[in-house]
C-alpha cells in the first residue's frame, strides 16, 4: 500500500514539472508579444514586419497588433488553465503525503 502510494506521489509530482515548465516556456512567449506589442505602440509607421517562417513579412499595423493581442488572450488562458491544473496537482500530492506521513508515523 505505501509503495503504490509513493509511485502515485511520484506520478504527481513528475505531472506537476511538466506543468511547470510548459507553463513557463507559454509565459515566455507571453513576454515577447507584450513587448512586441509595446513596441508596435512606439512605431510611428502605418505597417511593421513580421517574421514567417524564415523571411520578413509587410503587415498593416494595426492588423498586427489584433493577431499579437489575439494570441496574447490564448496564452493568458493556456497560463490561467496550467495554473487550475497545478493546483489541482499540488492538492492531491499534498493529500497523498500527508497519508504517507501518518503511516511511517505509525
């Protein structure tokens, strides 16, 4: 029983790095469009570049700035989903080491 325990503590905890660090590689992304975004409010020109795939694109400003904010919204929504997940994950770890801990105490 504290071995099959200890494997789910371990499966949780292993869920919970993923989480993390898919959450921080999505925060990361979300600081590059926020600065992006900054510095298309800086720029006194009608269009900007964007980069696709290995070359610079021509793109109406303000149309840059819609795509920018609408995959900025998506971002915020995958961090607010990773966070309801990691709580989700760190309660029920907790719940499981607790459980432990009163059967070594035992």
């Amino acid at each position: 029983m504290q071995q099959k325990k200890l494997e789910e503590l371990q499966l949780y905890e292993q869920n919970l790095q993923n989480i993390l660090l898919q959450k921080q590689i999505i925060q990361a992304e979300l600081n590059e469009i926020n600065n992006a975004l900054t510095e298309l409010e800086k720029l006194k020109e009608a269009s900007a570049f964007r980069i696709v795939g290995g070359i610079m694109v021509k793109k109406n400003k303000d149309e840059l700035k819609r795509e920018l904010e609408d995959k900025k919204r998506l971002l915020e929504l995958r961090i607010k989903s990773f966070e309801k997940q990691e709580e989700l994950i760190r309660k029920k770890a907790e719940e499981i080491r607790e459980e432990l801990l009163k059967g070594v105490k035992k």
